[in-house]
C-alpha cells in the first residue's frame, strides 16, 4: 500500500513536518496560499537549502507578524472564515483541538476559554496550515516510525518544564503514537509537531517495515544538536503483514442475565 511515513528519529515540530513535505515536492504555492487565506499577509514562508551533519535538507522559516496570543475560539473562527478546501479545515481545526485539549488538561483551564500562547501566534498557525495543505494534497495513508521525543529539562514561558513538554505528553497519550525518550537531553518533539502526527498517523512502527521507497523528504529544524536534526518524510509501499506494531482498540462487556442461546 502506497503510504507517507514519517521518521522523527530526532523528532518533530511543525516547521520540521512542512520542510520535509516540501522536500518530497508538494506544491509550495500552494501552501503559501493556503496560509494566505488564514493569516493574510501578515505571514510570509521562506524555503532555505541547510546541511544538518552533512544531510541536505529543506528548512521552512516562518515570516510572521507578533499578533498577541489567541483564545482556542479565536483559532477556530479565524480557519473556519478562510476561503479553504473544507478538508483543510476540517483537519487543522482537528490539529489545534487536540492541543487545545491536552492544554487544558495539563493546565486546569475550560478550552473555551484557553489562551493558547506560542501555539496561538501566526507562526504555530502557518505551521498547521502549511503542513495539512501539503498532506492532503499526497493524498496518502499516513505512518510514522517510534517518535524520539528528548529528555531533561528546557526553559518555557512557564518556567523550566521536563521534556517532553507537559503538555506534548499528554497529546501522545491521546493519539497513541508510538514514541521514546531521548536521544538528546532537548526538547524534540513540540506540541505542534505531536498534534498533526497524532491526528494524521494511523499506524506506529517501532522500526522502519519492510517497504518499497520511492522517494525521501528531508525537513531540517532551527537549532543544530549532536545528532541530525532533521524529520524524514517517505512516500513508500508497505508490505502487507510488515507491522511491527499496530495500534488496536478492544471493546469488551459482560452480559449476567441472558443465556448463551438467546445471545447466539
């Protein structure tokens, strides 16, 4: 089966997601313009050639004007009244109630009523938009391989938070995706980058499966580490029976006052 593959080997973020699809060769203006009908003009998306350890790789910078924070409401408003594909919508309206909720959570605090700090600036929005136009457009069934998440600390707005991030983790916990600590005491995997997998992938690997690829997308992130800092993105036909590991839902009950006959 044809798929997208994700390998966050040193995990993810929204820019890191866009930069790789890009690099797999989605139409750019296309997501300009997608990003166009949400933020106006007040975001522009520059595309740059990096090397992280000597691998090429597109890097996505993010222009954008300093619009204050923004209410999970106000986001929701501002995608809903873009001239968009409703597919586009629908799925970054998914992305931003899945941070919205594990915001909440973490924080105490109703999400009708969240401030959404960094994930409400122009940038984090330009970040969701850009990398569901360029999902959708592949048109594929997506997967993802273990995400490397980090450890230790990192400074935040809030104060020094453990990585990953509270709320990070308790999107993880919502979607299922496969993950692990480390390699890298970092923060490697933000909230933003852990919504759209969680609402796009389908299946977890632990490993790459056996696959066919076709075609290899590198998208580099802003700060350099000791190990590459860039996301895979693969468009590739799996195996069938090649998982490793597969998410799966079991819906039990027990009934104490029917007989086996009549429930046969």
């Amino acid at each position: 089966m044809r798929s997208l593959l994700f390998d966050p080997f040193s995990g993810a973020s929204g820019d890191m997601i866009l930069a790789s699809l890009i690099d797999l060769g989605v139409d750019l203006e296309r997501v300009r313009d997608a990003v166009r009908a949400v933020c106006g003009d007040r975001v522009e998306i520059e595309v740059c050639d990096v090397r992280r350890h000597g691998i090429a790789a597109k890097q996505v910078v993010i222009k954008a004007e300093s619009g204050g924070e923004r209410r999970y409401p106000e986001i929701v408003s501002l995608i809903e009244g873009a001239d968009l594909d409703e597919r586009i919508k629908t799925h970054a309206i998914s992305v931003f109630e899945l941070m919205a909720d594990a915001e909440s959570r973490v924080h105490g605090v109703d999400k009708e009523s969240l401030v959404l700090h960094d994930i409400g600036q122009l940038d984090a929005i330009a970040d969701v938009i850009g990398s569901v136009t360029a999902i959708l457009e592949l048109g594929l069934d997506v997967s993802s391989t273990r995400v490397m998440v980090g450890g230790g600390f990192f400074e935040h707005h809030h104060g020094t938070l453990p990585s990953p991030a509270p709320a990070t983790l308790e999107i993880l916990r919502r979607s299922g995706l496969l993950f692990g600590g480390g390699p890298i005491e970092s923060e490697l995997l933000t909230p933003t980058g852990a919504a759209i997998l969680g609402t796009f992938v389908s299946r977890s690997f632990r490993y790459f499966p056996h696959a066919k690829i076709h075609k290899i997308g590198y998208g580099a992130g802003s700060r350099d580490h000791n190990i590459p800092n860039v996301l895979r993105a693969v468009i590739c036909d799996l195996e069938e029976g090649s998982l490793l590991h597969d998410a799966v839902e079991l819906l039990e009950t027990t009934v104490d006052d029917i007989t086996g006959e009549v429930l046969g």
